[in-house]
C-alpha cells in the first residue's frame, strides 16, 4: 500500500471524532461520521487518474478554506464587532469546515465522473 493511499484512506479515522457527539450528545460531532466513506481508498486500485483528481479536490478545498478563513474573520471582527481572538476562532472554524465540504464534494463528483467514464471529457 503506497503512503498516498493509506492518507486518502486514513482520513476515515476523522469518523472516530463522531463517538464524541454519541459519548457527550453534541449533536455536531456526529457529521464526523461522514468521514467513514474515506476508508474506500484503502481498497481501491490507485492509478494517476486518482491521484490527479485527489489533488484538484484538496488544493481546491485549501484555497476555499483559506478564503472562507479571511472572509467570516474579517466579517466578525468588523461588523459582529467580536475581539480578534473570537473573530480569528470563528474563521477558523468556518474555514475548516469549507474547506473539507470542497475537498469532499470535489472529490465526489471526480469520482462519479470516473465510474460513468467520462474521465476528462
């Protein structure tokens, strides 16, 4: 098993994260679970057409985040009129959380696009 797949594949034990939501009835934590799908990559044939479309989906999810990071801090320093530290946490969060629904729905569509094998048409 090369080391990208086992990180593609890896990124499913993010779903522990959900036992928090069952442990503590944190209503949130239980969208972790969605992260569970990901341990599919440990099983399936890595090719270049894989690596390519996981690539596109994670640098796209890292600039929507990062964007999405500057935007919502810049929008609740200056017009929620929260401290920077709060305004910064809030960026955070929101970013993070933009950027794994990219990363995941980019990776999906790939995916779909390769199963009905329209490739790159």
């Amino acid at each position: 098993m090369n080391t990208r797949k086992f990180l593609y594949g890896a990124m499913g034990l993010l779903s522990l994260l959900g036992f928090i939501g069952l442990y503590t009835g944190e209503k949130l934590f239980l969208a972790f679970f969605a992260f569970a799908v990901d341990f599919e990559y440990w099983f399936i044939r890595s090719d270049e057409m894989l690596e390519e479309y996981m690539n596109k989906s994670a640098s796209r999810g890292f600039y929507c985040g990062m964007l999405a990071t500057a935007a919502i801090t810049l929008f609740s320093f200056f017009m929620q009129g929260k401290d920077g530290a709060d305004a910064f946490a809030s960026g955070l969060a929101w970013g993070w959380g933009t950027a794994v629904i990219v990363y995941a729905l980019s990776t999906a569509y790939y995916g779909m696009r390769e199963k009905w094998g329209l490739g790159n048409d």
